[in-house]
C-alpha cells in the first residue's frame, strides 16, 4: 500500500548547509521508527529534483519537500506550494513548483497538496562543514515538523504556513548563481 504523504528531502551534504535537509529527513525516519508510526510516511532523499520524481506524487494525499535555503528567515519557513503555468523547459534540477507542473501535464490531473519546509542555511561551498547556526535551525525545523508529522492533514498544515513565499539563492556546481524558490 501506498503511503498518502511522502516526505522528500533535496540537498547535498558535501556542500555545508545544503544537506540539512537530509540530514533532518534521516532524523524523522528515526523518530517515526521508534514511535511506530513510519507506515503512513514514505521518506525520499535526493540531491536534486527530476522530472521523473512526478511519479512518486502519485496517490498522495500529501507531499513535503525539505531544502535548506540560502534566504530564508531564521530558523525556517513552511508553505504551501502552488501551481503555476510557467513550462517547464528543462528537465534536470527542478524545483518543487515546476515539478507540480510536471505532475499535472504528465497525469493530467491536479497534484497532490504540496508543502515545502525551508530551513535557514548560510555555508554552500563545496568541502564546508554546517554553519553556525545550521544545527539550531535543523533542530527547530523537527520540532516543527514533529507536529506536522502527528497530525498529516492539509487543512492544519495550512495553518502552519509563514505568510509569503521566499526566495533564496543556490550556489551550483559550476559556480554559476541561480534563483530559485525554496
């Protein structure tokens, strides 16, 4: 059986603060191990977004993606994602939103209820360790999400969301900066 939230984690642990996100992910898993409750959670880690992670969408009820992110306000930021009509023109490093329009043209149907939690990060150089204050935001970042966790219904995650979407920006392996929504 399918599990109805998927919990997806996209960073790259050799890159300083990037891997908070799987690093927070790993923490989950354990957490949801010893309290029995892992059957209702499919947990995923990635360095980056596909156009094939679309599928693992599928059936649904819920979805989180957790980035670290270069802007976001201490110690993290929780929203929902929305669709957009912007295509997707390419098909390597997507982010969350354009993975939702991916969704939606491949089954031609809306995707499921898609949340994304960023936590603060400030070190992303290639060979950098966490920053500073990268732990106190991955640790404030489970506490949070312990109580999404406790209570997997869209109607009290929305509740949980900071106002606005934020931005921030990714440094990328070819030392080119990119914008991109976290």
């Amino acid at each position: 059986m399918l599990a109805p939230v998927l919990i997806f984690a996209v960073g790259n642990e050799s890159r300083g603060d990037d891997g908070l996100g799987p690093l927070l992910l790993r923490e989950l898993q354990a957490y949801l191990h010893a309290n029995g409750d892992a059957h209702g959670f499919e947990l995923l880690e990635e360095f980056q977004l596909q156009i094939e992670h679309a599928m693992d969408m599928q059936g649904r009820k819920l979805v989180l993606f957790i980035d670290a992110g270069m802007d976001t306000p201490a110690p993290f930021s929780f929203q929902r994602l929305d669709m957009n009509n912007e295509p997707v023109l390419y098909s390597h490093a997507l982010e969350p939103q354009a993975l939702l329009q991916v969704y939606r043209q491949f089954y031609q149907e809306m995707p499921p209820e898609v949340y994304v939690l960023c936590i603060r990060g400030e070190r992303y150089e290639l060979g950098e360790g966490l920053g500073g204050d990268a732990l106190e935001h991955k640790k404030a970042a489970f506490e949070f999400c312990k109580k999404l966790l406790q209570e997997p219904d869209g109607s009290y995650w929305q509740g949980l969301c900071t106002p606005k979407t934020l931005e921030r920006s990714i440094h990328r392996e070819d030392n080119q900066h990119q914008q991109a929504s976290c």
